[in-house]
C-alpha cells in the first residue's frame, strides 16, 4: 500500500472520555443554549452584519441615555442580550473552526481506513487458495452486493 497516509494518530479512550466530559462541561457553562426547528428559524429576525453594529449602537444609546426609553422597555435585557450576542460572536468562529477541523480529520481518516481495507479485502482473496478465509471473505464481500433492481411496471 503505497498511498500518503495524512493521519497517523492515536485517541486513547482516556482522551475520548477526557474530551468528552470537558465538552459537557462547556455546555453545562452555557445553559442558556437552544435548539431550534426549522420553522423557528424562519419566524426569527435575521442579525446582519449591519443590524451588529445597529444593535451595539443602539445599545450604547441606551447606555449613555436611558430616560430616552419608556418604562415598559426592557433596558436591562436588551442590554444583556446585546453583550450576550457579542461575547457569542467571539466564541462561535473558534469552535466553528474545531468542528470543521474534527469533520475534516475524520473524513481524511476513513478515506485512509476505507482504502486500507480495501487492500485487506484484496489481498484476503488472493490467499484464499485453501478456502480458510471464505467466510472472511464472503461477510466483507456483503459491502459490494448490489441490491436487485425491481422489474419495471410497463
């Protein structure tokens, strides 16, 4: 097998666990975090670029002269979710980049297993000549069986 193997790494059920439980702790950090549906989606207005900067302007306004504002404003809440947002905002790119590395890293690794399998399953057929391998082989082989296509009504 002559192909550049791009990964060559080792993650100790140890380290899985480890990673795991620091993730759960990074949640259980931020509880406030919500999974939305589709639909939630859709109903929400949508934070540009412009409405970032709108709504920290804003927000400064509010700082500097709050009796602009009746008193069934809400200053305090839209002051936290506008520093919520921002401190979001710094967040959000780095674990971004950290699921798109692992994603990344992943499918560089299963393309290296799968075509190192590949040669495994090659080479099980040729040193087969004996048939010790035929079970071996014939439950790999499952992998490439084509489904039977269903006559077409006409």
């Amino acid at each position: 097998m002559s192909a550049i193997n791009r990964v060559s790494a080792e993650l100790s059920s140890e380290t899985e666990e480890s990673i795991l439980v620091e993730l759960a702790h990074l949640r259980k950090s931020m509880p406030f975090l919500l999974s939305l549906s589709s639909e939630d989606r859709i109903e929400l207005l949508k934070m540009s670029s412009k409405s970032v900067g709108f709504v920290q302007s804003c927000a400064e306004l509010v700082k500097r002269q709050p009796e602009i504002l009746p008193g069934t404003f809400d200053k305090e809440e839209f002051l936290r979710d506008a520093e919520l947002y921002q401190r979001l905002s710094r967040i959000l790119p780095v674990l971004a980049q950290l699921c798109a590395d692992l994603e990344d890293t992943q499918r560089v690794v299963g393309s290296e297993a799968y075509a190192a399998a590949l040669h495994v399953y090659r080479y099980a057929k040729l040193s087969n000549a004996e048939g010790q391998l035929e079970a071996s082989i014939d439950e790999l082989g499952k992998r490439f069986a084509r489904r039977a296509s269903k006559p077409s009504e006409g």
